[in-house]
C-alpha cells in the first residue's frame, strides 16, 4: 500500500534517520508499505534551499534521487490535486502541506506527518 510523507520526514529518514519517531520508522520500514514522495516536497526544498538558510542544506536534486534509489514511489501533482485543495479546511496555510493533504485524499492512500496541524485534518492524515 503506497504511503505518502511529508517533506520534514522524506528529510528526515534520508538525512538524519534518527529523528523519525519509532511509528515514522516502521511505517516507511514496512514491507507491506510502499513509502512515496510527493513532486510537492521536492518543490519545497528546492525553494528553501533557494532562499539561502544557513540551517538548510538539503538539495532537491540528491534528495529526490536518493528517494528514487532507496524505492520511493513519486506522486506527481495533478490538476484535481490542484481543484482539491479548495474542499479542505483553513486549519493550515502551508501550500505544500495543503497539496500533500489534498493529494491524499484524492488518491485514498495515508499521509504520515510529524506536525500536529497537518494532521489536525484528520484521516487519511496520521501523526507519526
């Protein structure tokens, strides 16, 4: 079953492992899971690495070719993501997280997010 992560735990399980809650782990360590990352999350990195943070480091390109190698599926957005996001709540302004959360419902497969907001939309979005 394909499972969707946020941009914070895609970071996370490729670049610092030992942040990821034991849920996270054995969520993205299930052989029954096919973890995914959203053409989303790329998105965002590659903005924030843009933007020049001295705490940000990650490079979009390695990240997403590492997700690959490692077996990541790759959700593309498309434009029903897109209509979708206009049926969800004002609980969150974050466009990435609102696409991430409209792209799971519109697919019918779990979001996994480490922010209490994000998953303050409720199912299919579980707090990890």
């Amino acid at each position: 079953m394909l499972q969707l992560l946020d941009t914070h735990l895609l970071l996370w399980a490729a670049y610092t492992p030992e942040r990821l809650s034991a849920r996270a782990t054995a969520v993205i360590e299930a052989p029954e899971h096919s973890p995914a990352f959203s053409a989303a999350s790329i998105w965002e990195v590659a903005i924030t690495a843009a933007l020049g943070r001295a705490d940000f480091t990650a490079d979009a390109r390695m990240l997403r070719r590492g997700l690959l190698d490692n077996g990541y599926a790759e959700l593309p957005i498309t434009s029903a993501h897109a209509a979708a996001v206009a049926d969800l709540p004002a609980l969150h302004q974050d466009p990435f997280d609102r696409i991430l959360v409209a792209q799971a419902r519109s697919e019918g497969i779990p979001l996994f997010t480490s922010d209490a907001r994000v998953a303050a939309y409720g199912s299919p979005v579980e707090l990890v």
